[in-house]
C-alpha cells in the first residue's frame, strides 16, 4: 500500500469522506468503477492481454479445481455477430470479448485418463461453486483491466442465445456460457453510477430490515432520475405484466398507483417493462433442458450404481 493519497478523478463526489482523496489506487479503482460502453479504436497488445488474463487466472476458486475456461474472442466477424445476437451494437466496438465458461470438461477427461472417479456434472455443489468461481475470476479480470487504464462491461444477454455460443465456439459437454466480458481502452470516461448506501446494503452481526421510509427513501435517492413516461400502450403493457404475475385485484391496483404517479418509477420499470415478471420464470424449463442438453444432470435424482434397483 502506498502512503501517498490518489486523487478522486470524479472530483471527489464518490470518495469515501468527500476530499476527493482516496488512501490509494487500488481503492480509487474500486470506488470509481464503472461499466465501460464507448471504446477507442486503440487495440489491446497482447502484452496487456496477458497481464489481464493472468490476472484473472489468479483467481481463488473452491478447493483451488478451477472448473471455468475464457474464450478470447478478438477477431471481428464473431464480435460483430455478438453484439447484433445481443442486439447491442457497441459491443462490436470492444476490440476483445472473453467469454466467462463454467468447465468440467477438463477436469473431466483428467479424471477419466487418471481413472478417478467423477460426477461432477452431476452435483448442484459443484455447479452452484463453479458458478461463483468463474464470476470471481472476471471481477478481477475487471479489475485488472481497470488497472491498466482499460475499460469493461458485463453482457448477461448471452445466456439468452446458450446453444447458439456452443455452435459458434464449438463448446464440448459439461462447457458452460455464464457471461460475457467486452473490453477496451474508454473513448470518453463512464461516470459511477448511484448505488444502495452501506447502511441499507450491510449488516452487522444480523440481519437488520430498514423501515418502509428508509427502504423506500434509499430507492428513491438511488433513482432519483427514473421517471418512465407512463404513455397508454406502456400503462396496457404493465396491467397485462401485473395480471399475469399476480392477478386481476394486483393489477388494478397497481395500474391506479401508476396513473396516480403519473409516470413509473424504477421498480415499476424494472419488473413491469423491462425485466417482466410475468415472462421471466416461464423460461425455467428450457433453461434446464438447455442445461441438461450441455450434459448437465444435477436437477435429476442421482442413482449410484450401490443404489437398490427399482421393480
Ligand atoms: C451479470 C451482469 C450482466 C450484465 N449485462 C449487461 C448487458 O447485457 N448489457 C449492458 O449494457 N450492461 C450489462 N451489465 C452492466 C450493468 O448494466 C451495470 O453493471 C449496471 O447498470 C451498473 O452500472 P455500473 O456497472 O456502471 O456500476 C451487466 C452486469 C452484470 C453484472
């Protein structure tokens, strides 16, 4: 750690105490972290490459398996076919797309040539932490990037188009699509967005539930620049949502709140336009089966060959 204070390159609004001072880099970076959408046509040498992607590699993962690979897409062509499948052109621009994988193919075939035993792919554990070790690995791929004066912004679409990315990237079984990471050096600097304060975020010794005031007070400081205009077809839109997620009595309701506002807010927005909770856990079954087609099992009872047949 260096002694010598970093200055808040946001002028001092998102340091810690307001003096614009941070204890070091490593915090500024942290604390003016921001996703990265406007990129420079400046290429990433494959020097700084390696540092980020070494970087990540570091990375702790559960009992140190690293069950997760990154696939490094730089050629154009497959970039560009990325950002229109997402339908979010800047994409196209990040000279470098890495491709976060959940993997126990590896470790799969390392076990098959060692005959050692594996049903990796058939536990939740092993998903579930493998899960976490491939997020971990791109935070600090992030950060890394960051470090080196780059920019970077999470692309969850992809899990949209899962068989579509093995195809393009011949993904083998047990090879998983998590996320994707565009990267590049920033044309213009992303400002911090808003977050929860600590107070509502963190809890100390046990769980602390805000007030109704609090909680919503927290919201609304957090968004305080959303306002959606409520225009007909969207109000039509959000009463279908809200009947569909939670009946008829729900969605008068809460159509009446909304043409009382005058305008939805950002809760509203989210799970009544964007995110819409009426069509979000319909997919659940193809999510599985798409799990499932990957050569995963771990939703379907497990039978060891000890086990007693069924008559
Ligand atoms: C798992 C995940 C998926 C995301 N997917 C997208 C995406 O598809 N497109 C996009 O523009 N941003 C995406 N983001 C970035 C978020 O929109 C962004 O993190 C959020 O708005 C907060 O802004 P900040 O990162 O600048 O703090 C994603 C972030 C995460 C963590």
């Amino acid at each position: 750690m260096s002694g010598e204070n970093t200055p808040c390159h946001h002028g001092g609004e998102t340091s810690e105490d307001g003096s614009g001072q941070y204890p070091n880099e490593t915090i500024r970076l942290l604390l003016e972290r921001a996703s990265l959408r406007d990129y420079s046509d400046r290429p990433i040498t494959p020097e700084v490459q390696q540092w980020i992607l070494t970087a990540g590699l570091r990375s702790a993962t559960g009992g140190n398996l690293q069950p997760y690979s990154i696939l490094a897409v730089q050629e154009a062509g497959p970039r560009e076919t990325l950002a229109e499948l997402c339908g979010q052109p800047f994409m196209a621009r990040a000279p470098l797309h890495l491709l976060f994988l959940i993997d126990w193919h590896r470790m799969e075939r390392w076990a098959r040539l060692e005959q050692a035993p594996f049903t990796a792919t058939s536990s939740f554990r092993h998903f579930w932490i493998a899960f976490q070790d491939v997020m971990i690995a791109a935070q600090n791929i992030c950060t890394a990037a960051d470090a080196l004066g780059l920019g970077s912004v999470y692309i969850g679409t992809v899990i949209e188009f899962i068989p579509t990315l093995r195809e393009m990237f011949a993904l083998p079984n047990a090879v998983f699509p998590v996320v994707l990471l565009c990267l590049g050096y920033p044309k213009s600097l992303p400002k911090p967005r808003a977050k929860l304060p600590a107070e509502v975020m963190v809890h100390h010794e046990r769980y602390r539930d805000p007030s109704d005031d609090e909680l919503v007070a927290a919201f609304r400081k957090k968004y305080e620049n959303i306002r959606v205009e409520a225009t007909e077809e969207r109000l039509q839109t959000y009463e279908r949502v809200c009947r569909g997620a939670q009946g008829e009595d729900f969605a008068r309701a809460a159509l009446a709140r909304v043409r009382e506002q005058g305008h939805f807010n950002a809760v509203q927005r989210y799970f009544g336009l964007h995110y819409r909770a009426d069509e979000m856990p319909r997919d659940n079954d193809r999510y599985l089966q798409t799990v499932e087609e990957f050569g995963f099992g771990w939703f379907r009872k497990w039978e060891s060959p000890e086990d007693p047949k069924q008559e």
